[in-house]
C-alpha cells in the first residue's frame, strides 16, 4: 500500500529511495525559532531548578495545563469566495510552544481542520475550526457539514455543535469542550428574477460558532485595505465548554459580466 502520510526517519527513508535531494537539518530552522526555542527551553530549565519540591512542581505544571487547555487556541483558519462563487478554505497551526518533537498538527491532515466543496449550480461552501487537543472535533465536523449545510446552515450549525460536539460520547470524559468553527456558503440569486437584464447575484451567508468563551473573528473583500474585526462572546450566565454561541450575516456580491 502506498504511503500518503509520512514523518521521522521514515520519511527521510521514502523521500532518499525516490531520488528526492536531502538537505541538512540546520536549514530547517530559522534564527527566529531557534532563538525562540532556547529562551523557552531556558524558562523551563530555570524553573525546574527553582522548583526544588516535587509537589509544588506538580501542583504548577497541572495549574498551567488546566490554563492552557481553557484559554490557548492556536489554530487561525480562513475561508473565501470569489466573484464566480467559487469558495476555498485554509487552516495554520502554527502550535503552541515546546510541544512534543514530531508532532503532526490537524492542518498537515486531509479533511481535518478545514474543509471546501464547489457543488456546481448548488450551494457552494467552506469551513475551517479551531480547538486544542480534540482531534475527533476536526474529523467528525468535516464529515458532518458537507452533508447539512446545503439545508439551514444556522440550523445545522447549532445541531452539530450541541449534539454531535458538546453531546458527543467520545468526549464525555472532557471537563469542558472547547472549538469554534466558522462557515461561508453562496448561492446564486438574482435582485429582480423576472428580468433577464438583471445581472447575476451570489448571496453569501457566514457563520461562526463556538464553546470557548470568546472567539475572534475577521471579514474583508478585495477592496478593503484592512480587516473589520468582531469580538464573539458568550451569552451571559453561559458555561464555557458547555455552551454554544452562533452568529452571522449575509451579503450580496454582484458577479462579473459575462
């Protein structure tokens, strides 16, 4: 069986054995991540030696744990739609300092972290989610939306995040679950669809949701110089990882003559 997802020495193996050049390890790494590398890694060092008494060492390790799994999203995703209503979707994780050495993030795997489907004549869409450590969150709602989008978007959004998220089995043992998605989807309209005269519309709906407390969100065309930029939060009262916010608007873009 051919391979399709290599890493480690394995890699290096296949990619020697098929002619691919190797370079050295060096020039994988750049002057800034490699400082940024040692200053965290002297961080931990120094405190570990600070932090004589086990018990105090572990009571501060699971304190940064339990802050880092409540508040630190790392991954940022984006979707688009052009003019011909063609849409696309992208995900960067970047990841969060000092995590383990050959870890393989949820943007290097296909279908997992985002997600971008052209139907044709029907309702064109594309979503991108952000979470940290479920990896069952990526996979499943990649799976899920193609098929409920092209009904109420709103409607299935809401289920998906409370049933098939929040609700989920695998992740009843979770104090908290935490993600956020967001979803673009057009179709095609005309303003006046008794004249023929009347040019092409692509009525473009986004959606965002999410669990965490807070959730950034950001929208631009092709004209605007910069990003407008929304803080969404949860309802008051609201439990975060228990929780669901969801919001979103419309818009109009104008196709280009044929």
């Amino acid at each position: 069986v051919s391979p399709s997802f290599l890493v480690g020495e394995g890699a290096y193996r296949w990619a020697v054995d098929h002619g691919i050049p190797a370079c050295p390890p060096g020039i994988m790494a750049t002057r800034f991540s490699l400082a940024a590398f040692k200053r965290n890694k002297r961080k931990l060092e120094l405190a570990e030696k600070v932090e004589t008494d086990l018990i105090q060492l572990k009571k501060r390790r699971q304190s940064n744990e339990k802050e880092n799994d409540s508040g630190t999203l790392d991954t940022v995703g984006a979707v688009v739609v052009d003019q011909e209503g063609n849409v696309a979707a992208a995900v960067s994780s970047g990841g969060l300092a000092l995590k383990h050495p050959g870890r393989v993030g949820q943007a290097a795997l296909y279908g997992c972290g985002c997600w971008a489907e052209n139907t044709g004549a029907h309702n064109p869409y594309s979503t991108a989610v952000s979470t940290s450590g479920i990896y069952y969150f990526y996979k499943y709602l990649m799976k899920l939306l193609p098929f409920s989008v092209t009904k109420d978007a709103h409607q299935a959004l809401l289920e998906t995040m409370q049933n098939k998220f929040i609700g989920s089995p695998f992740l009843a043992n979770e104090d908290g679950v935490l993600g956020g998605v967001i979803v673009l989807r057009c179709c095609r309209c005309s303003a006046e669809p008794e004249s023929s005269q009347e040019k092409p519309t692509l009525l473009v709906e986004f959606l965002w949701s999410h669990t965490t407390e807070s959730m950034c969100v950001g929208y631009m065309s092709a004209q605007d110089g910069k990003a407008k930029t929304h803080i969404s939060r949860l309802p008051p009262g609201a439990v975060a990882g228990q929780s669901v916010a969801i919001e979103g608007g419309v818009c109009r873009l104008e196709s280009p003559e044929s």
